[in-house]
C-alpha cells in the first residue's frame, strides 16, 4: 500500500510504535492510517503505544482528517467513534475471502469504484459487531458482516487487508491456521489465484483515498 500511496504523490510518515518510536502529539493537516496487529483497541498493558492511537483516532474525527483504518485499524476506529468490538467473537477469518460492497455504498468515494465483490485478505479472529452510531456499512463477507465502514465523510474501517499480498500468508502460523480448521497451502493458493484481481482494485481504492487526502490538503 505503501507504495500505491507513493505513486499518488503522497509523502508516508512511518511511525512504528510498536518498537517504541513516538507518534507525534498533533496531527496537523495529516491524514491517519492505522493497520493490524494481535491485539484489541483497549489493550493498553500489552501495547503502550495504544492510547496514543486512540488520541490521534478521535483527533481526527473532530478535525475531519481523513482517516483509514484497516483491521485492528478498523476495530480501533469503531471503539473510539462508539461501536462495539469482541474478543474472537464468531468464525474466524483467514486468507482471500470475496468482500461484497453493499448497495449503500454506491455514492462512497473510495467503495464505489469497486466491483460488486472483491477479494481481499484476512487475518482475524476478533470483530466488529455493532458499528458506531450513524456510521455507513459499506462492506460483508459470508462470515464477518461488518467488513467495511465509513464515520463521517472522510473515516474508512475495513477489517481486512487491503495492502497484502498472496506472500502474507506464508508468514503465519501454520499450526495455529491447522488447530483452527485451515489448510496453509490451500489458502496461499487461493490468495495466489485472487491477487490479480485484488491488487487491481485494492490499488484504484488506495489511490481514490489518496485523492481525498490530497484534497483536504488543498482546501
């Protein structure tokens, strides 16, 4: 995603907070992203950093930054906005999953450039399952209906992966995806199969949402 982001000529300020660098105090006129991780938005004792998220999350919210959150992102972005979100709450999600774009999300400027279904990557067992008051519902899967989400104009959540390649997947614990019912090399091949497809859209979404960005720059 990264570098979709960099051919939109946007400049990325990489904070890894998890190794202990500091996220800055104020946004400014930035915009947010947020990705995944093992954890949830409250977990403060195992992720220091997590309060900080919230603060530049909520932040944004009253200021109008644009804001995209994926998966703990997503789930993080729900918390702060009023949603509820569950601890391994419902059937697990992994590997390329067809992502239905609902009919509310025909005017939204990132979902409407999307095929009625899309495969993405996912990668979770906790869930969003109420979204925060007045928020849009814009995406489902068979398994997980909350997969994508909008607060305001310019906040997206989307639980799975936008900016992963077919490669993540060899990168998780194969006992663990066994224990759970899944089959490691199935899911990389079909990760493989969609990823033409996916990288296509998940690049033209990546590359509207820099536009907003940009745009609120602009104003």
């Amino acid at each position: 995603m990264g570098i979709w982001l960099r051919e939109a000529d946007l400049r990325l300020d990489v904070v890894r907070a998890h190794t202990g660098e500091p996220l800055p105090a104020q946004l400014g006129d930035r915009a947010l992203l947020v990705l995944g991780g093992g954890l949830l938005p409250w977990e403060d004792e195992r992720a220091p950093w997590l309060p900080a998220v919230r603060r530049l999350t909520g932040q944004a919210l009253q200021q109008g930054n644009p804001i995209l959150g994926i998966c703990l992102g997503a789930q993080l972005l729900a918390h702060v906005a009023g949603g509820t979100v569950l601890s391994r709450h419902g059937p697990p999600e992994h590997g390329s999953v067809p992502i239905r774009v609902r009919p509310s999300a025909r005017n939204d400027p990132l979902f409407s450039a999307l095929p009625p279904v899309t495969p993405a990557i996912e990668h979770h067992v906790d869930t969003i399952t109420e979204l925060p008051p007045g928020a849009l519902w814009l995406a489902e899967s068979d398994r997980c209906p909350y997969q994508a989400f909008r607060v305001g104009e310019t906040a997206w959540g989307v639980q799975f992966h936008p900016e992963a390649a077919a490669t993540r997947v060899r990168s998780w614990d194969q006992e663990q995806l066994r224990a759970m019912g899944f089959d490691p090399d199935h899911l990389y091949a079909q990760a493989a199969a969609d990823e033409p497809a996916s990288a296509t859209a998940w690049q033209t979404f990546t590359h509207r949402f820099a536009k907003i960005v940009a745009c609120g720059r602009r104003k």
